[in-house]
C-alpha cells in the first residue's frame, strides 16, 4: 500500500522525466520552457487560488487548489535542483520544534 509520501515521491520522479520532454506533449515540459519566473508566478497563482478557496470555497475546492499548489511547488523545486527529500529532511529537523522557537532562531 502507497503512503501519500510514495505518491509525492512518485510525482517528483514523473516530473523530473518529463522536465525534457517536448513543450507540445507535457504540461511540465511547458513550464520549463518559459523558465523559472514563470514557474514561480504559476506558484504563488495557485498559492492565492488556496488561500481563496480556505476563506470562501468549499473543502473540495480548497484540496483540488492545495493539490495544484503542491505540483507546481514541485515543479518548482524540480527546475532549481531541489529535491522532496532535501525538504523533507529540513521539516525533519525543525520537527519537536516550537514554531516560535524555531523562527527566533532563524532572525538571529
């Protein structure tokens, strides 16, 4: 049985394969074609398509916008070289962490 962890994983591998692919035949492909401001720009919409859909939409609309965020974070991630594990590893870290604790340390 797949956690969700293998899904997100599975979803890195799919994009880093398809990263190459033509810009005809892949969304991802697409994307990296315009660059990286524009992979951020597709973030941040889907950023505020989630935070919309919190304060007005349903829930299934806020987990079909969470779902676009975490690809195109993904996808984001993918083109700067960055991998799921590496940010895994840093929520890893700051885990037992008080969240204000945490960022106090980080302003120092």
């Amino acid at each position: 049985m797949d956690t969700h962890a293998d899904i997100l994983m599975r979803l890195e591998k799919t994009i880093s394969a398809r990263r190459d692919a033509s810009p005809q035949e892949s969304y991802v492909a697409r994307l990296n074609a315009k660059g990286l401001p524009k992979i951020a720009q597709k973030v941040g919409e889907e950023a505020t398509e989630a935070v919309i859909a919190a304060l007005s939409g349903s829930n299934e609309e806020l987990v079909g916008e969470a779902a676009d965020l975490l690809f195109h974070l993904l996808v984001m991630l993918d083109a700067k070289g960055v991998s799921l594990d590496h940010v895994l590893g840093e929520l890893s870290a700051r885990e037992g962490l008080s969240g204000l604790d945490e960022k106090a340390a980080r302003s120092k």
